[in-house]
C-alpha cells in the first residue's frame, strides 16, 4: 500500500510517499518519494522561526510539495504530524490532510512528530533491535526514550528549559554566526579549538536522565560579554568549545542510560543528529561499551562493567542527514509500523501543539 506523509510542525513544508510493503513482495519499506520545501530564507532575517510567517509559507506550499511527492500516486492512507509544534504550522498540514481524507474517502493516521524522529531510524537497514535507546535532539526537543517494542515507549528523562538545538541556535545568534544555528555553529567550530573554554557540563552529575541547557547558554553569554569585542578566532573557539560541551553532555547522559538499561541499539535523531561531531563521538562511545565488555574478564569490575558481554553487540543507529532535520518520510516510516487500530478518519484528528509521546 501507499502511505501518504506530511509534516508541517515548524518551518518546513514536507510530504513523502512510503510503499509498505513495496511492489514485488520483499519485505522492505520504501521511500518513493521525499520534499521538503524548507522556509530559511523567510526566517533568516529574523533570527529564529517567525510563527506567522511560518504559517504562510505552509499555506502556500503544501499542495504543490504534496502534489510532488504524490507523482500521480493514489494512496491508500494519509499520515500526519498532528503535534507537537507551532499551532498555526500544524493546523496547515493537519487541515489539508484531513480534506484530503475527506474529499478521497481515505483512512488518516495522526503521528506525534517525536515518534516521527524515532522512526527515521528505520530508513535504512539494518534496523534497531529492541530494546532499542533513542537520543532525540531536535530545536524542539531533547529526550531519552527506551523502545522496547514497536508501540511500547518508555520516556526516560527530557530537558528541563531549552533543547540541545534551541541552545545551538541562540549561541548562533549571539556570536553573529546566523541562522539556522547549528549547521553554523558547527561550521565555525570546524576551525575553533573544542578545549579553548571550559563550560559547566549541566546535570552531568546527576542520576537522572533530564538535561538542561540553559546555564550553558549563560555561561557562554557570560564568557563573551567578559570579552568584549570578538574576533573570528574568538568566535571559532566559543563555537568549537559550545559544541563539544552539549556533545559531552549528550554522550554522558545517554551512555549512562545504555548501562541501565542494556538495550541492543542506540539511536540518535532529530536535528542535531545531522551535527558531525556528534555522529562521531557517539558513534565512537557506543563502540567502547563493546570493548568494556572485556572488562568482564576482570571480576573485581562492579557490575556494570559486565555489560554488554562478549557475545553482546550493541549497534549503533543514525539517520541519513536528510532524515535527520524535519521531514515527512520519517512520519510515513511511523505510520507504516503503526497497527492498523490506529487508523481512523478525518473527524478523529487534530492539531495539538502540546502532544507528548
Ligand atoms: O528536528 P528539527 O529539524 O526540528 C525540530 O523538531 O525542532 O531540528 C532543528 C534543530 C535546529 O535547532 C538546528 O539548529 C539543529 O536542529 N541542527 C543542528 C545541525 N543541523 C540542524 N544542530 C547541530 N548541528 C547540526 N549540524
Ligand atoms: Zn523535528
């Protein structure tokens, strides 16, 4: 069958076409098609998303970017991003979705834009195992989340103020480096120096598995207004120094999960995801847990260092960058692993800007 996405939360315009199962009988799920018509350029000037601007260029491209990704196509379902996000951008797409079931008599599933992330780690093969831990970082969003099947979701702990991106976009904003912040951040630090500023590594110390990123933005505000007037090289090293701290944070948090909770995957998604330093340095921790497990040769080790055993691998996910930022492949991939319980019609769905998972 034909599933139908779109996705409007926030500042891009997106819908895909997922094949579920494709044609000719694998067992696979295929992206047909996946356009984003993205708004930068519109929000640029402004420093951030602007709501009702956001809300315009919806209105405006969600029947050319859906005509697009359909290419003709009938589906047999539509799949949308009902929360959470802007009100005004997720009543553009959630509205056209449901006049589209309406007009075609089609079923409609309603996706939270979380689960959404989660499953771009589905769009290529192989697949997380279960129990699989997620790291969602996203400009909306930061959270660990345990999946232990495919519609058990166990969040583990989330941010306390601003998410790992919101923190990457106002640090953008006060070095002057643009918008959006994290590819800018994370070119800057590119030539900047990771170690240059030693910044407070928030809640690291703690047993849970919350995060908070908002000491972080002052203490970087702080260090610059101490400064004065910047230049590049400034700049590059509060870049370099800013990323390597979240990632620092992120890495701590989450492996520190992957200990109590042994879960067969790690996955990483959302925004932030796309950050190369990130991919890396978390790839790179996910394969030391392996590693330790020769640990487990030593017995005075405590109890922790005994996972994952030797014959214990534990894998490591990431999307492609395309699928890591907004999309709506990542919300047709959900909607194709949903069960067919969830479908319903167009009277049954609506925006709700505060939807948890
Ligand atoms: O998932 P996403 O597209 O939208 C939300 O659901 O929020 O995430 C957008 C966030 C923005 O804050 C953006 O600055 C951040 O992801 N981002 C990055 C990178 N690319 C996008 N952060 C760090 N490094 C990147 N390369
Ligand atoms: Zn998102």
């Amino acid at each position: 069958m034909y599933i139908l996405a779109i996705e409007s939360s926030c500042d891009e315009t997106a819908a895909s076409v997922i094949e579920n199962p494709p044609a000719g009988g694998e067992n696979g799920i295929r992206i047909l098609s996946n356009v984003i018509a993205s708004q930068i350029d519109i929000h640029k000037e402004f420093g951030g998303v602007f709501p009702e601007k956001a809300s315009r260029a919806h209105a405006e491209k969600i029947i050319p970017v859906v005509e697009e990704a359909l290419n003709g196509i009938d589906p047999d379902l539509v799949a949308v991003t009902v929360g959470p996000g802007l009100i005004g951008s997720l009543l553009v797409g959630v509205n056209f979705a449901k006049t589209y079931a309406f007009a075609r008599n089609k079923p409609i599933i309603g996706i939270n834009h979380w689960l959404g992330h989660i499953y771009s780690n589905w769009a290529e093969e192989p697949h997380p195992q279960f129990p699989a831990l997620f790291l969602i970082v996203s400009g909306g969003h930061t959270g660990l989340v345990l999946m232990e099947d495919y519609d058990k979701i166990k969040p583990l702990g989330e941010t306390l103020d601003d998410a790992a991106g919101e923190a990457f976009d106002k640090i953008s904003n006060l070095l002057g480096l643009g918008y959006p912040g994290g590819p800018a951040i994370s070119k800057a630090a590119e030539e900047g120096d990771p170690k240059a500023f030693n910044f407070p590594r928030a809640m690291t110390d703690r047993k849970d598995y919350n995060f908070s990123f908002s000491g972080l933005k002052t203490a970087v505000l702080n260090e610059t207004k101490k400064m004065g007037e910047l230049s590049e090289k400034n700049k590059k090293d509060i870049a370099a120094s800013f990323q390597q701290t979240v990632v620092d944070i992120l890495i701590n948090k989450t492996i520190r999960a992957a200990y109590e909770y042994q879960p067969k995957s790690i996955c990483l998604c959302g925004g932030v995801s796309a950050n190369k330093e990130l991919r890396e340095q978390m790839q790179k921790a996910v394969m030391s847990l392996r590693a330790s497990a020769k640990q487990s040769l030593n017995p005075s080790i405590d109890r922790h260092g005994l996972w994952p055993h030797d014959d214990e691998k534990v894998s490591f996910h990431v999307p492609p960058i395309v699928l890591s930022t907004d999309n709506a492949a990542m919300v047709g991939l959900a909607a194709a692993y949903m069960d067919k319980s969830k479908y319903t019609t167009f009277e049954n769905i609506n925006a709700d800007s505060n939807l948890k998972l």
